[in-house]
RNA sequence: GGGCGAUUAGCUCAGUUGGUUCAGAGCACUUGGUUUACACCCAAGGGGUCGGGGGUUCGACUCCCUCAUCGCCCA
C-alpha cells in the first residue's frame, strides 16, 4: 500500500465520525459499569459555533473519551438553550424585516414564528460540534424549550412556592427598553462611555440663593422628589429643613440629609430620583418620598414627566440643557468618564425601573451551595474560582426570574377576577385550586387569566443536569444512574449565571451535588489579547480552522494555549503546531508500516534493550498522563504525551529498532513496536481522536465494529527508574559522540571506532548495543588507561575515547576540558560551602545532607579525571 | 469605592506541602543539516537579579510585610 507522506485530515475525519455513529459508539445506556456523565453547557440555539465554543467542547470531548477507555459509562449529554431573550429580538427583527410589527401578533402567533427560526437555525450548532468530533450521545439531545425540559421547569416553579420561596414584588429592575423586559443583574454589562457631567442650580423656595447638584442625565430632573445632603456637611447646614424648586417643572422638594450622599463627589448635593435609580429608591424608602416615574417602558417620557412627553431620553437629554441655560440653571458641563449599564443581549442602556417581577429568595439556597464548594464537595478547576463564588454568594439577591417576553416558559400562575391567584402546573389543576380557593364549584379556565410574563431562560438551565435525565419525571428512573454528573466545562464567566444556580439546584431538588468537578475555561482571545469580536473580525470560524488544519490540529492547538481557568491567546500557528503533530504521527507510521519482516532474522541486542526502555519510559509518561488529569491539567497531559512520541518514541526508540536502508526487520521486533505504536495512539486518541483512530485500524487487521474508542486506555505496570536514568546517560554519550561528528565534520554513515573509560564501574553495559548503533561505531572496547591521540568527552564518571589521531587538536582539548574543570570546581565549592556549614547539616533532613555529600564525592571524581586528561595531553 | 488575582526567557505559561546546578516547558529566535518516515522535518545553541525593597530561615521563585504595575469581578 502506497501511503501519502503528508496526513490528509478532510478524508480521514468525515469517515470515522460516520464509522463511530453507524456502530451507535457515542450512547449510553445505564448498566453494571461505573457511570461518568457530563452535560454540554447548553449553546444558544440560535448561535454558531464560536472560538469558545471550540475550546469548551475539545476539553469535554477529552475528558469523556478517556472516562470511556478507562472502562467507565460514559455519557455526554448534549442539547441547546432557548435564549429566550437574545431569540426573540432576532425573531422581532426577522419580522419586522417582512413588515410585520410583534405587537400585532398573538402570543400563539409569534410563538409559530419563533418555532419556525428554531427549526432553521438549531441544529447548526450541534452540527458544527460533530466537525470537532464531539462524543455526545446525540440520541439524548435536549432542548430547554421541548416537552420533558417544559415540564421540570414548570414542576419546579410549583414545588418553590408551595415552599414559600417564589414570590411577586414592585422592586427595582433592570428594564431593557428595546426588548421591553426586565433582565438579571447578571445580564447588565458595564461599558465605560465618555459622557458629561452637569452642574444644576436649583432655587431655594422662599428666599434668594441656590443649591447646585451635578448629574450626568439630566433628563431625569423631571422625576426629582428630593436633594440630599450629607448631615456632617458643614458647608450646607443653612439649608437644613428647607426646600428647592426643580427647574422647568418648577416643583417643590425639600431637602433631606443622608449619610449616603459622598461630601467629595460632585457639589455634595445630590439630586434623588427614587424611580430612576437604585440608590435613590432605597433613599426614598427611608425618607418616604413621592416616587414620580417618568419613564415609558420604551425609554421615552411619560405623561408624569410634564415636559418632553414622547420622546426619547437621549434625546431629551440634549434638549433639556438649552432649555435649562435658558431658564438659567446651568452653572457648568464637564467632560466625565462614568460607567453606563447596557443589556448584554440587545446593547439597549438598561434603566433601572420599578415594576412588578416575580423573585425568587435565594439566601437559604446559597448558604447550602456555598458551604458545598468551600468544602469542596463541589471541587473547582482551578480552586482560585472558590473566592469569587463565595464572595457572590455571600451577597447574592432575590432572583428576578420573569420576563416581559413569549419566547419561554410561561408562568404557571393563574389570577382570579379579584386579583387573587393560584399556582399550578395546567389548566385542569388551576381550575381545581381555583375552585377550591373561591368555593366555587363553577369556575372554568375562561375565569382565570394566566400571567403574561415567561420565565428567564436560566430557570430551566439550572436544571439542566436534571433534567436532560427527565429526572422530574417520578417515572422515569435513569437520573438514579447518571447523577450526580462527573464534570462540569464552562467558561469562568457563567459562574453565577449558571455554575452557582445549578449547584443551588442540585441540592434544593436532588439532595446532593449535581456535579463533582467543575472545570472552568478561560476566555479565547486573540494574539494580541483582545476578545474576539464580530466587529474587530478577528474570530476565525472553527469550521474554516478544521477545514485547514483538521480537527485533531485544531484540538491540539487549542490545548496549546489553554492553561485551565487563564484567558488564552489564539494565534493559528497553534492549530498549524498541531497539524504538524498529526504529521509526524503519520510519518512514524509510514516508516513502520513499511518495514518488510524477515522472520528468519534474530533480534538485535539493540532492539531488545530499546524496547525495554521503552517499556518503562511508556510506563513512566502514563503515570505523569494520569497525575496531570487527576488534577485537570489537560494541557499538560497533552504535553506528556506529545513529548513521548515525538522525543521518546520517534527520536529515539524508532532510531534504535530501526532495521538499516531497505533491510527486514526481525518479527519480534516489528510485534514490540506494533505494540508500542497501538499503546501510544490509545494514549493519543482523547486528544486526536481521528489521526488514532486512522492510524490504529491500519495498524492492525481490526474487525468490523472494532474502534480504538472503545480500546482499554494502557495502564501503568511497572517503572524501573534506575534504568530510565541509565538510558539517559546514554543518551549523552550519544550526543557526545553526535557533538565530535559535527565538530570534526565526520558524517554520520561514517563509522567510527570508540573506546570507554569507566572509571567507578557505574556504567550500565547492558546499553552497549544502543550506543553502538546510535553512534555508527565499528566497535566498542573498554580500556582501562586513559586514550591518547583520541578526541574525548565525559558522562558523569565514565570516559569516553574516539581514537582519530591527526583529527585531535590538544590545545582545543585541554580549552574545553579546563572550562569544564572550572565549573566543577566552582561547583564543588558551593557544595562544600554548604556543607560545612554547621547549621545547615545539623537542621536539614538526613537525606538533603546526604544527597550534597553525594554531589560532593561526584564532583571531586569528576575533577580527579579532568585533571588527569589534561595532565595526559599536555 | 469594595473584593479577588497576577507579576518567572522576546511571547504564552509551569514550578505541586521551602531543599539536587532548580531557574524550567512550548513557541519564537540564531546556527548547521538534500541522514533513505517526516523541511508540516532533524540537530545544536543563545536568552531570565523569578516586578522593587525589607523580613523569617541553615536554605526563599516558594512563607510574611511593604511599594509599584496590570487584570478581573462587584458597586
């Protein structure tokens, strides 16, 4: 078979994904074996697949296929979320595209449309994720949105307020006034903008004089129903008691004192706007002030603002202010730099606003989530992320869990005619609580009204690792098996959002953790730091990568750059790194796949000591593989083993059993290395699962249904460490040997003839063969005098002699030896510095003396012999 | 303003309870290479006062204090 010297990654990945899908590799199903199961946090159902997305994927995949070949159930559930506020402002402008305005919709209406974007655009994701060679059971896809997902939502909003735990209140939110609904703290962003800050006179009612305040909206004077000063601030003790007139609207308010207001900032005088803002509310409730709201849900001013009604408050804000010079109340404008609120999902400026929301309490729920990661129950990824989760949770707020919106989980509340309501899981049971409320045997569903409002998408993602098992389903009883779930991916940024709420419902429906181990991803930027953003256009698209590099490539480069937790740069010289990886791979591959085996042919001593080396060396890389996954350290595993095959297996073991130039190979050999190859590409296949998997079905005859993802993971026998060291030494003298090649330009199919020196008889003579073949040497003989006419090097105590007469230049010996002279002596006096040192010997441990005692005598022989040569040469 | 974290090679980062000449890895860089698997390669090499200062200790990249700079979260 004629085998390409370049891997072809389009060709090979297409076929193995279909190969692992046909033989149904990816499912699950529960039985006797261990089960280890991990959710995909869900994707946005209308999104594609980013940068992130890439990074959080790769490192689940990772994780699930090893759990996999270590002989666990393992099971990935995937499955998309609803966003429902980020889908509906695509499905409004969809609409308003077409000509069609939401408000002219009925709820039913504009849901058949939003159905409609979902069917187009949901699977995409999911599709994309299979490019990647995502192992998800796809049989399990979930959707925040479908049957089973709807009910465990509306389930769990009855079972919370039957505990008391839900309830309605006018508070303070968050208002998007483009998408017309409250949204979470969680989901302002705060963007620094270059604004004005505006110094106001208000005259004092009753007399001459003026107070001035400085605001940056100064729209919002309108809704003004008090100026607060600080009481220890000498500077306004004669405005105590009095009262000011708001400009334009020309209303009386007094003055009120507070110890909140800051004496530094601005004039010192503030202005309060109780509707508007959350520190005036909280300041209006302490002074019970008038609350004047001025706001349209659409940002525009109301009616109760008297001036300006209709229009927007941006645009107000800049047709106030001549109004106000004017009337002369604008004392001055500064240049200031403040930070502004806006909705992560529409951009919109979020004003704070008072309104009717349903909460729900989230203290008690906190205190149990809390206590289970600082106890590490929960165990983070890395453990810094414990400070900032603690330190939410410890001030966490009531959740605000409606929204103003269609696209969601409707709230399962039902209002009588007088305003009284019911809370039940569908119309039959509203009606029975409603009779059974009222005495009422009359009542039917046309007497009750349900709440307008859905629920925040959230409320159904935080029971996600319960639901995606149908876990509220008493009949159902699969949850039993696969939770509490094993790992956790997500980024760092949804800890709150998500991480903290899905713990806090782990334990509030469940009794327990709904996971052991979160691993939190830091963000993908690109080379210079920046985020990746549609308007910079520096986010390449994933497909594009895979297209180029091939997945594995793309896997392994973003493994590369992702140390757990940290922000990684992206650059695509890290997937290329990759693809170079799966290269070499591929070429190792070739070379062995076209040895020829002669099976009459003895096995070289060479061959046997390489492949117990290699043995030991495997053996060695497989226990470091297993320490860094065991502490999640997945770049650093893919490092171990990267490593291994490029240094350990292809520099070095492939060039020791290497038969020569169109030469058989011995059978033994050709099996050993078989062997080792399969071992390494099972080791390999989490992190490249497509290149293995190529690889090993070709490596082998394999029967159909046969994959190396279902292969047993090589598990660690036993590791000799003292020969391990040995090789190493012998890897010196063979880079010693290399070094004089490349000094005396001698090419390396020249052979050449070497003599040993062992002074200490520690040398390990069973790596003879080896060295002998690495160095192309004739022979090797040992001597016991030093050489003389031979260029020469050392290896701790051992001697090591190529005799080549003319080619030796003494005087450039004894240069290199006496360099090498002076750092062993200056080596030796730090040692003996130390260990003449009293305190020292007398309070570090035994063995950390004794390993210096042990660097001294090595030193001292090593300058005896050096001594010696030059001595010899002279 | 409150809190958290960081600062180690040109870049991105390791360095696990203080102890081998322990200052490391990958990339980048320099030099050399038509070695018959691989130039998507191989070999060799340069490069850091571990942010500054102080302290504890026989011993500090590691622990403590302080200063500086940067980042993130929250208000």
């Amino acid at each position: 078979m004629e085998l390409a010297s370049t891997y072809n990654s389009v060709e090979t990945e297409d076929k193995w994904y279909k190969y692992w899908m046909d033989q149904n590799l990816f499912h699950s199903e529960p039985d006797e074996r261990e089960p280890y199961t991990v959710v995909i946090p869900p994707p946005n159902v209308t999104g594609v697949l980013h940068m992130g997305h890439m990074l959080n994927n790769t490192i689940q995949d990772i994780l699930v296929r090893r759990a996999r070949m270590m002989g666990k159930n393992a099971c990935w559930v995937p499955g998309t979320d609803h966003a429902s506020i980020a889908t509906e402002a695509k499905v409004v402008n969809r609409l308003k595209t077409q000509g069609i305005d939401k408000a002219d919709l009925t709820r039913d209406e504009f849901l058949g449309h939003a159905w409609d974007w979902t069917e187009e655009h949901g699977g995409i994701i999911l599709e994309q994720l299979k490019k990647l060679g995502a192992s998800c059971d796809w049989d399990r896809t979930c959707f925040t949105l479908d049957k089973e997902r709807s009910e465990s939502v509306i389930d769990t909003f009855v079972k919370l307020h039957e505990k008391g735990l839900i309830y309605r209140g006018v508070r303070m939110v968050n208002w998007d006034p483009d998408a017309l609904t409250a949204v979470s703290d969680e989901e302002v962003v705060y963007k620094e903008v270059k604004s004005k800050l505006y110094y106001l006179n208000y005259n004092i009612e009753g007399e001459e004089g003026t107070v001035t305040i400085a605001t940056t909206r100064p729209e919002t004077i309108l809704g003004d129903t008090a100026v607060c000063i600080n009481p220890n601030d000498e500077r306004f003790t004669h405005l105590k008691g009095k009262r000011v007139i708001v400009p334009l609207v020309n209303r009386s308010i007094p003055i009120i004192e507070d110890d909140y207001v800051d004496m530094e900032f601005g004039t010192g005088c503030l202005k309060i706007t109780p509707a508007h803002d959350i520190n005036d509310y909280e300041m209006g409730m302490r002074h019970n002030l008038e609350s004047i709201d001025i706001l349209n849900d659409d940002g525009t001013l109301s009616e109760k603002a008297q001036l300006f009604v209709g229009k927007d408050r941006f645009v107000v804000r800049e047709e106030i202010i001549p109004e106000l010079q004017k009337a002369g109340n604008v004392l001055k404008i500064e240049d200031y730099d403040n930070k502004v609120g806006c909705s992560e999902r529409t951009g919109a400026v979020i004003e704070p606003k008072l309104s009717t929301q349903w909460f729900l309490k989230m203290t008690e729920m906190a205190k149990v989530a809390l206590d289970a990661v600082m106890t590490d129950e929960v165990q983070f990824h890395p453990a810094k992320f414990k400070n900032v989760y603690r330190h939410w949770m410890e001030n966490v707020k009531d959740w605000c869990i409606s929204r103003q919106l269609y696209w969601g989980h409707r709230i399962p509340v039902y209002y009588l005619e007088n305003g009284e309501f019911v809370v039940a899981k569908n119309d039959e049971e509203a009606v029975r609580l409603a009779k059974e409320k009222r005495g009422n045997d009359a009542l039917t569903i046309a007497d009750l009204r349900q709440e307008e409002d859905v629920l925040d998408t959230w409320a159904s993602s935080w029971l996600w690792p319960i639901s995606v098992f149908d876990g509220f389903n008493p009949e159902k009883n699969e949850i039993d098996y696969y939770y509490p779930t094993s790992d956790l991916v997500t980024g760092h940024d949804i800890i709150f959002f998500w991480v903290a709420r899905m713990i806090m419902a782990g334990y509030e429906f469940k009794g327990t953790f709904p996971f052991k181990n979160v691993y939190f991803t830091g963000m993908v930027r690109d080379d210079q730091g920046r985020k990746m953003s549609k308007q910079l256009g520096n986010s390449p698209d994933p497909l594009d990568l895979i297209a180029k590099y091939g997945a594995d490539g793309v896997r392994v480069g973003m493994l590369l750059c992702s140390p757990a937790g940290g922000d990684l740069l992206f650059d695509d010289s890290l997937t290329e790194q990759g693809r170079n990886f799966a290269n070499k791979i591929w070429n190792a591959f070739r070379l062995v796949k076209g040895w020829e085996v002669d099976s009459s042919l003895p096995q070289p001593d060479s061959a046997t000591k390489g492949i117990e080396w290699f043995s030991h060396k495997l053996n060695q890389t497989i226990e470091v593989v297993n320490d860094h996954f065991s502490k999640y350290r997945i770049s650093d595993a893919l490092m171990s083993v990267y490593t291994l095959f490029r240094d350990d297996f292809s520099s070095w073991y492939l060039e020791i059993v290497k038969p020569g130039y169109q030469q058989p190979i011995d059978e033994v050999t050709l099996k050993a290395t078989i062997d080792n190859f399969d071992k390494i590409l099972r080791l390999l296949h989490p992190f490249m699962p497509f290149i293995s998997e190529e690889i090993w079905q070709l490596l082998e005859p394999r029967k159909e249904g046969e994959s190396i993802m279902v292969a047993q993971m090589p598990e660690v026998t036993k590791v000799d460490e003292k020969l391990l060291a040995n090789f190493e030494l012998t890897k010196e003298a063979v880079a010693g040997v290399r070094n004089i090649r490349k000094q005396k330009n001698i090419a390396n199919k020249e052979v050449i003839a070497l003599s040993i020196l062992d002074n200490d008889g520690s040398l390990d003579k069973t790596f003879i063969p080896i060295l002998s073949k690495l160095a192309n040497a004739s022979e090797v003989n040992f001597v016991t005098e030093k050489v003389s006419g031979a260029l020469s090097f050392m290896v701790k105590a051992t001697e090591y002699y190529i005799p080549l007469g003319d080619l030796v230049d003494a005087e450039e010996e004894i240069k290199k030896l006496e360099e090498e002279l002076k750092y062993q002596k200056g080596f030796l006096i730090s040692v003996s510095k130390k260990l003449s040192n009293e305190r020292f010997v007398n309070n570090a441990p035994e063995k950390v003396v004794a390993i210096e005692k042990q660097k001294q005598a090595d030193a001292e022989a090593k300058i005896k012999a050096i001594e010696e040569s030059i001595a010899n040469l002279k």
